[in-house]
C-alpha cells in the first residue's frame, strides 16, 4: 500500500491532485522516531542543567584572611565568566575562634583596591564538609596536616589538596599566613591567590576536577 491514495501511479501533469493517506503515513512517522536520533529538547537541556555542580571548600586557619580572599577572588571569576552553575564555593578554618566573623578588615581593604569584595562568615571546618565538598582546597602545610587528620578514610584524604599546587611563582610552596604581619603581606596574599585562581578554575571546570571526584 503506498501512502498516496492512488492505486500506486502518479496522476499524469494536469490531473487531480492525490490525498494524502493518513493512516499510513503515522505509521512511517513512527517507524522514522525508532530510527532517527532524538531531537534536543528543553526536558533534555534541564536534565543537563540538573548536574550537580563542582564543590569546593578553601581552608586555612581561622578562615578571615586567606581562606575568605581564595572564596571572594574564586567567586569573582566564576560570576565574570557566567560559570555559577558548574561550580561552586565556600571557606572554613581550622579552628573555630572567628566563628561568625567577617574576613580580616585589612584583608577586605586590600581585596577592594583589587576589585573583590569579600562577604564570607568565618565558620570551622566540620567533617561534614568531607561529603557535602569535591574538593578541600588549603592554604599551607599546617592546615594540610588539620584536614588530614581529621578524614576518617582514604577517599577523603584523597579530597584535600594545598593551593599552592596551581600556583607558578618561585619559591611559593603556600599561602602564607599575614594576621601578624604588615599591610603588605595581605597584598602578597592577594598576589598568590590570583596566580594561582585561573589555573585552578579551569582545572575545576575543564580539567580533571570532575573526573577524579569522588561520589
């Protein structure tokens, strides 16, 4: 059976035009749907949105100087480049003496001039943050060893990276801490935090950041 209605011959030029048999053509329709790949659709672009984004927790000691700065300068980037749905962040420190306080006043100033504005609540870092983070992101050797030893398996472990692995200066193996120091060390702070961020940020978003975390 042919889908124009005719007994199979076209009608000659001039002649009548055929119709259309609707019956068979459904069923082409639906055998073509087995066939051909899906279509884009707005159920499917949702799904793709639905992705949970990548985590990830900066740390340092009391989480008001380094810590908030690696948060507010991480964030900045991921809002300019439009990529707030892939990735995600947050800061804690080590201890929890600056539970509920802003970042360092000297360390806001400095990341002003700069452009950044640092709106963090100081909060210790919980073992919780092992599920609720992809990655722990610390600032020195110290607070390292603190994470570590507070990680109750090798998965964990695994987790806690220094950030001082994305960043290209000599002689920088971490973020050093400048609660004691002059102006200028909140400077030098900023100077480490914003080497190392772009290497950092497209590891989280292109690199292997989310093939290697673990779920």
């Amino acid at each position: 059976m042919g889908v124009l209605s005719s007994a199979g011959n076209l009608p000659h030029e001039g002649g009548s035009r055929p119709t259309l048999n609707w019956t068979v053509a459904a069923f082409y329709l639906q055998v073509f749907q087995v066939f051909l790949p899906p279509f884009a659709t707005s159920e499917n672009v949702t799904q793709d949105s639905n992705i949970a984004p990548i985590r990830i927790l900066f740390v340092c000691m009391g989480n008001i100087c380094r810590s908030p700065a690696a948060e507010g300068v991480f964030r900045h980037r991921i809002q300019e480049l439009g990529k707030h749905g892939q990735i995600d962040c947050d800061s804690a420190g080590t201890i929890h003496y600056h539970a509920g306080s802003s970042a360092d006043p000297r360390m806001r100033q400095a990341a002003g001039a700069r452009g950044y504005d640092l709106t963090s609540t100081a909060r210790g870092f919980v073992t919780k943050d092992f599920e609720h983070f992809d990655w722990i992101i610390v600032m020195d050797d110290e607070n390292h060893r603190d994470i570590i030893g507070m990680a109750k398996d090798e998965n964990e472990i695994r987790k806690v990276r220094r950030f001082s692995d994305w960043v290209d200066i000599p002689n920088v193996s971490q973020v050093p801490d400048p609660y004691y120091g002059g102006e200028r060390g909140f400077d030098h702070v900023l100077d480490i935090i914003e080497n190392g961020i772009e290497p950092l940020l497209h590891w989280a978003i292109e690199g292997d950041a989310v093939s290697r975390r673990i779920t």
